[in-house]
C-alpha cells in the first residue's frame, strides 16, 4: 500500500473511533461539543472513505479509457490566468500524489501519463460531489456548520489537486504530440 495510502486509511480508521467514542459520550450525556466531535471524526472517515471509493467507481464505469480532447477535459480559456493567480507551478511538485509512478515519464509513455491525468482529475471531482453529499447528514444530525467545514475543506484539496492535473495536461499532450510527429517522421 503506498504511504499516502496508509495515512489515508489512518484517517479514516481515526475518524470512525472518534465519530463512535464522541457519539457514545454524546447518548450518555447529551452534551452538544460531544455531538459535533462526533461528526467532524464521522467525517474525516467519511470523506477518506470516499477517496478510496472514487477511484474504484470511476475504473468500474470508464475502465479507465478516457477522450482527453474531450470538451470534458479540454482546458478552457480563462484557466492559464487562474492557474497563473493560484500559483500552481510553484506549488505542485509539494503536492501529495497517491501513486506518483502513474505520472512518471520514464514509466509510462506521455499519452498513457495523459490519460492518467484525466482520471485523476475525474477522481477528484467525483470525490467534490460525494463530499458535498456529505451536507445531507445535516438534515437528521443537525450541525451544518460541522458538516460544511469538513466539506469544505474536502472541496479545497481535491480542487488543487484538479488544478494540478489540469495545469500538466497540456504540455504532456504537446510532448506526446511531439513525439508521435518524431516517430511518423521516421518511418
């Protein structure tokens, strides 16, 4: 298991003991500060178990075949100056990554780094989207406050590692275009 891996399944194995302990000592005392430890820990693990779901759905539906000049993952005007004001040339390389080897040219050629790039940048979205769901589990446990911080904060990160992929993909697809134009070139 990559070490990013076992720090996330850590969180998550955390977050369920602190969800349990805090949610026992909220039924037995009624105390409010119990119950919104309860949900934050309930949510860590939620929100770590949905990075380790995200990926198993996405290969289940896509087998991991993406169009990446597709109007999906096609980058679109406006993102080279968000990227330029978010920084993320300088940022990037201190990001965790959870299988690095998937994006390394001496691994894979640049349209298999491509495409790996797609489906991660598709992991992360889909990982907003059931981390926004999390806010449902206001409407019976009340506390939106706790449930929006932790969805927030899901939000945030997947956003940056969205960004990520989005700000490497066009330079892979012109070196893969390069390449292939080096190759036809030969024959």
């Amino acid at each position: 298991m990559p070490p990013l891996a076992r720090g996330m399944l850590a969180v998550l194995l955390a977050g369920g003991a602190v969800c349990a302990l805090f949610g026992a000592l909220y039924r037995r005392t009624g105390r409010q500060w119990a119950l919104t430890l309860a949900i934050t820990g309930g949510m860590f693990a939620y929100h770590m178990a949905v990075r380790f779901l995200a990926p198993v759905l996405l290969t289940a539906f896509t087998r991991r075949r993406y169009d990446c000049r597709s109007r999906w993952f096609r980058p679109k005007p406006w993102e080279a100056r968000l990227y330029e004001a978010l920084g993320v040339k300088n940022w990037k390389k201190r990001a965790l990554t959870y299988q690095p080897r998937e994006f390394s040219l001496a691994a894979h050629t640049p349209e298999e780094v491509v495409s790996n790039t797609c489906h991660a940048e598709a992991v992360h979205e889909l990982s907003i989207l059931l981390g926004a769901l999390s806010l449902l589990f206001a409407i019976p446990f009340g506390s939106f406050w706790a449930f929006f911080a932790t969805a927030l904060l899901s939000a945030l990160l997947d956003g940056a590692a969205v960004a990520i992929q989005r700000y490497n993909r066009p330079r892979l697809l012109r070196l893969a275009e390069r390449r292939s134009r080096r190759y036809s070139q030969r024959s």
